[in-house]
C-alpha cells in the first residue's frame, strides 16, 4: 500500500558510468506487490534509455523527459511530471535518473519546494563511480562530476571487474574524505547493489541518542534555558525518545575537542551573519575557542548552499551540491574542555528561518 508520501531516490552519475544498467538491477529486486515509477533524463533527444528501463516489467511506469537536463533547462517538464506523478496513481517509490552531465541539486530543491515535498520525501542520493575516471582530467576537472560526488549520500564505485584494486582502493579513499561523510561507500559490478541502501537513515532526528565509543556522544548539547524558540522537537512513531534541533555531537581525545551542529535542510542562514561568525572565530570574541584549529561547514543560506572552511585565521566559501542538512563544526585544543554554549548561541542567532513544528 502507497504511504501518503512518495519516496525519491535519484541515480546519478556522469555519462557511460552504468545508471541505466544499476536501474534495471534495482527494478529487479522490486517487491511484486510495489508499484514504482522512473523519471529518467536523457540529453539526447531519442529516449534510448527510457525504452530500454519500459521493457522491465509490470509494476512500473517509465516517464521520460528528453533534451537537455531536468536539472536546469527542462525543470519546468520535470516539475508538471512530478505533479502528474503525485496525482495519478501513486508509486510505492519513485527513482530519478538525471542525464549523466546534469547537476542534480536543482532536482533536491524542486523536491523540497512546498508545493511538492507534502507528497515527496528524498531519500538517498545514490551516485555511481567508475573508479577509472580519477586518472582522466575530463572528468575529474569536470565540475558537475565532483558535485554529484559531493551531492551523493551513497557511492557505489561501479565497474570493479575492469577496474584494478589500485583504482578502487583509491576511489574508495576519495569517498572517505568528504566532508560531510557518506552514508556508505561500496563496490558494484555491472550496476549491482543492495536495494536497502536507498532507505539507508538520513534523519538526524532518528539517531540513537548514545554513541558507541569512549569519549563519543550523541544528543542535545543545552543550558538550563532553552536553546532557541523557533528550534522545533520532532518525534516518530516508531520512538518515544524526542530530539531537538539542532543536533549537537560532541568528542574528545588526546587532548582535542569537537563539537558540531546539525540542522534540518529547510532550515535557512544569513549568509552575512554566517560570515560574521567565521570573522569572529579568528577574533575568538566572546566565544570561549583558545585553542581553534579547525572549523568547517555546510549551509543552506538565502542565496545558496555553501561549503565554509576556516583554518588558521583564513576563511573560504566556495558553492556546495551537498543538501542533505546544513551542519558545523570546530575543533579545539585546550585542557578542559570549553563551554560551548557561547558558540552554539552565536550560530542560532545566524538562523533566518527553522522547520515548522510538525
């Protein structure tokens, strides 16, 4: 039975890295009693690959937008297919898959417009990698090949029979140095991979509370007043446990400590007032940080999601694809610990907009 949402995963990846084929693989594992719909993106103007996914079965409805890309030039045809999608016969899951040299954030944003997240919700974003193409500059140069790396949740380093370990083992180091981190990383070939890595959690809300490790922590980091009053609590069906925004993740070892911040995506920043906090960081203000090494963040500001970086008193911003929440985080080096509460203050009060309550 349909939920009153309809779950959104899209397969990305550059041209000729095997979306179509892994698109097959998943419609193979397909429940028989689940009805799901494809949304496939060709730059072309012939739809090969929306009649080769249309021959998969029953159980499926394949819609086709050909020429140019949904992500930017064509938006306007894939937002009227998503309406018609959401009020026909709704799909138990809907997969996107954007043309190989299309930038699919747009596609997470027209998702997350209100006139269409009450009957969408994303799930991950699975990007496919053929590990070969980190020793050609045509796609490692490319930009919208790192954005969809940077974008992704999962990453499925694709082609492991023809490329060789050095290669992947490579990839697979690539992947594991994003910031923020994967949900997962594994190896495919021929597009094969597990079906339950399009439901892997993505909601921070829905952590455990307890973090396994020794000095790890997961939860609220408060005072005795509330932290912010347009921060909402939100809890599911399944859990007692209620978590409010932002969640905050604390660790110390060896002498060093961090703390980071996660917020929802709808939440929105000042991108003025998020650079006035990385200019007091090298002041160190009011803000309790002897002892800063490192800080960096994610934010979904007025303008655009951007990725903020600040190490040794110098700050950069550049434009990020990432739009699974917007997060922050510092460390320090100081015996003990700092209060961070001062901190946590100066970055609620950058918010411009935060989640209704549910």
């Amino acid at each position: 039975m349909t939920s009153s949402v309809i779950p959104v995963n899209l397969i990305t990846g550059f041209l000729g890295v095997g979306k179509t084929t892994a698109l097959m693989n998943l419609l193979a594992q397909k429940p028989a009693d689940e009805y799901w719909a494809i949304v496939v993106n060709e730059f072309g103007e012939v739809g090969i690959d929306g009649a080769t996914l249309s021959s998969a079965g029953d159980g499926l409805q394949v819609a086709e937008v050909p020429g140019g890309c949904i992500c930017c030039t064509t938006s306007p045809m894939l937002r009227v297919t998503l309406g018609k999608l959401a009020r026909g016969i709704r799909p138990d899951r809907l997969l996107i898959e954007p043309s190989g040299l299309g930038h699919p954030a747009g596609i997470i944003d027209l998702l997350r417009d209100p006139m269409l997240a009450s009957a969408f919700e994303v799930r991950a974003v699975v990007c496919l990698l053929d590990p070969r193409q980190l020793e050609d500059s045509r796609y490692y140069s490319h930009e919208t090949w790192r954005d969809q790396l940077q974008l992704a949740d999962v990453l499925v380093n694709n082609k492991c029979d023809v490329a060789d370990e050095a290669q992947i083992v490579r990839a697979e180091a690539m992947a594991a140095a994003f910031f923020p981190p994967k949900l997962a990383i594994t190896r495919a070939i021929k597009g094969q991979f597990d079906l339950g890595l399009l439901d892997l959690e993505l909601h921070p809300e829905r952590w455990p509370v307890q973090h396994s490790g020794a000095h790890a922590q997961v939860g609220r980091y408060t005072s005795s007043q509330q932290i912010h009053s347009s921060v909402v609590s939100k809890s599911t069906d399944m859990e007692a446990e209620v978590t409010s925004w932002p969640i905050c993740k604390m660790q110390s070892s060896l002498g060093s400590h961090s703390c980071g911040w996660i917020f929802p995506p709808e939440v929105v920043f000042s991108s003025r007032k998020v650079a006035d906090l990385l200019t007091a960081l090298s002041q160190n203000s009011d803000l309790n940080l002897q002892g800063l090494t490192r800080a960096k963040g994610i934010f979904h500001t007025e303008r655009d999601w951007y990725r903020l970086d600040w190490v040794d008193s110098m700050t950069s911003a550049a434009p990020a694809a990432y739009r699974r929440d917007s997060r922050f985080e510092v460390i320090v080096q100081s015996d003990p610990a700092p209060d961070w509460q001062p901190l946590q203050q100066a970055l609620l009060a950058t918010l411009i907009s935060s989640p209704s309550p549910l």
